[in-house]
C-alpha cells in the first residue's frame, strides 16, 4: 500500500517592497491631485479670470509661507549628506504621481511577474491637440514598470528605455497597460503595453496604443545609501 507522503516545507515568504526614502505627508498627497486638476482648468481657461488672480495670490502667500520652513538647502538628505542641512527625500519606488503633480496617476494590480492597471491623463500632459505628449508616455512607462519591480522586492537603475508609438492616445481616457518581466542574469527586462478598451467590454478587442520595452540593472539593496528621516519639528 502507498502512503501518501505530506510535504511540510514552508512555503517561501514574499518579497519584502524595494523602498528607498520616506513616505510623503498626506496634504503632499491630497495637493497633487488638486494641483493636477486646477492645472487643468488653467489651461481650457477661455479669457482671464478673476479667480486665477485669486489664485495667484493664494499661492504668493503659500510660496512665501512653506519657504520658511523647508530647509534652504535643496540637496536631498541622502548618502554622506544623509546628516547635512538639506530637504527630505520622498520614496520615488511606487506612485510617484500620488504626492507629485508632475508625474500621471494610476492604480496597479501586480501579479508576480506580470501586472495590470489603468491610467487616465489628464489635460497637463497634452502635446497635440486632445493627445498624450509621447515624453510622458515615456515618463509613464517608466514609472510603472520600476513600481512592479519594486513591488517585487528586486529593481534598479533604468539602463535603456525604449518606445514605439502605435497610435495616438487620448487624454481623458481610460486606458489599460500590462507588463510582463523576466529577472534572469544581471539584468530585469520588462514589457508593456498601453491599451484602448474595447467598445464591447471584450479584452482581446483591445487596441495597442503603445509599446515599451525597459531593462534595468539588479540593484543591491545593502549598498543603497543611507537617507535621513523626516526631523522633529523645532
């Protein structure tokens, strides 16, 4: 008679995120998306406004405000200036867009070597009428591709960046991207594609409005350099 025989070896515990640097205040975070939005309305702005003047002056007596309680020194505390004078480094290995206007927001789902999301760009990353500009396609692809790695506990420095536009894409839209990876030698390799969904609701109607390809070199997380905390307020 065969016994059955249980394998009891645990099974290997996930990778722990590839972070480096701290995490952003959350008026940082609720300040990006507002910053996008009336960034936005600016721009589809038809003649001046008396709330843009309002607005300037708003942001007159922020600029002067914050500017006396950052650090005057705008290096980031990071490396052998990790104990000088300068600002805070914000962790950039995930949702950049979350805490900085300048980057798109998205939402991601990773799956091991694969991962999926949506993005929908707004009118601050236009380049031709009622169209991403393709430098932030590439900004993009990059930052998401670098969160799946992150996310995975394994990323680098981006060592080549490659685009191929397939078709225009639309601002205002939702779209779709995938990413596929490989992790073997000394190198991470990463795919993806930014996709139009399908009027029917059918995946494999989905058209491919850009392609990327991106290999990163294996970083070693013990010789990352030391980056300073956030400091108690004085």
């Amino acid at each position: 008679m065969e016994v059955a025989v249980t394998d009891l070896t645990p099974a290997p515990a996930p990778p722990s995120p590839w972070t480096f640097g701290v995490e952003p205040l959350p008026e940082t975070v609720e300040a990006a998306e507002r910053l996008r939005q009336v960034i936005g309305l600016l721009l589809a702005l038809e003649h001046p406004d008396p709330a843009v003047d309002a607005l300037l002056a708003a942001l007159d007596v922020a600029q002067r405000l914050l500017g006396r309680r950052v650090p005057a020194d705008p290096a980031p505390r990071v490396g052998t200036a990790a104990d000088g004078d300068g600002r805070v480094y914000l962790d950039h290995s995930r949702h950049i867009g979350a805490f900085n206007p300048c980057f798109p927001g998205y939402e991601i789902a990773v799956d091991g070597d694969r991962a999926e999301g949506t993005v929908n760009f707004p009118i601050a990353y236009e380049g031709p009428p009622g169209l991403v500009h393709g430098g932030f396609l590439a900004l993009f692809f990059d930052a998401v591709i670098q969160h799946h790695n992150c996310d995975l506990g394994l990323a680098g420095k981006t060592a080549g960046l490659a685009l191929r536009y397939r078709r225009p894409v639309p601002l205002r839209t939702d779209l779709r991207f995938v990413l596929a990876r490989s992790a073997d030698g000394p190198r991470i390799r990463t795919t993806g594609r930014l996709l139009a969904g399908d009027p029917a609701g059918d995946p494999a109607g989905d058209v491919v409005l850009c392609e990327a390809e991106l290999d990163a070199v294996k970083g070693d997380r013990a010789r990352l350099p030391d980056v300073s905390p956030r400091r108690a307020q004085s």
